[in-house]
C-alpha cells in the first residue's frame, strides 16, 4: 500500500507541475508528423495526490499496530 501511495503522489506531482503531455505520432510514408497534446485536468491530478497520501498514511498506520 505505502509502494503504491508515493507512486501515486509522484506521478500526481508531476501531472500538477506539467500539466499537460506531448507526443508525436508518426504516419505512413508521405504523411507529416502528428504532435498531439494531452491536458490533465489540476482536479484529478489534486485527487491522486491525495490518494496517495492515504494509502501511505493507512500503510503507516498498518505496520505499527
């Protein structure tokens, strides 16, 4: 749980830092490059943050009971 809660708040992190992706698609022969960007909305890159500091606090709070 604790290995998938700061997975979480890191790819969260850099989702809020960057917010967006670009990647380039490749056509057949004869067709131009494609650049196509992927928005993330700051809303799900907050909840996955969150996420993944509760899964980090109930992993915590697991292995010292």
């Amino acid at each position: 749980m604790r290995t998938l809660g700061i997975v979480l708040v890191v790819l969260g992190a850099l989702a809020l830092g960057f917010g967006s992706f670009t990647y380039v698609t490749r056509g057949k022969a004869g067709e131009a490059e494609k650049r196509k960007t992927i928005w993330i909305p700051p809303v799900a890159s907050g909840i996955v943050v969150v996420s993944g500091l509760l899964l980090i606090a109930i992993g915590s709070r697991r292995s010292t009971a």
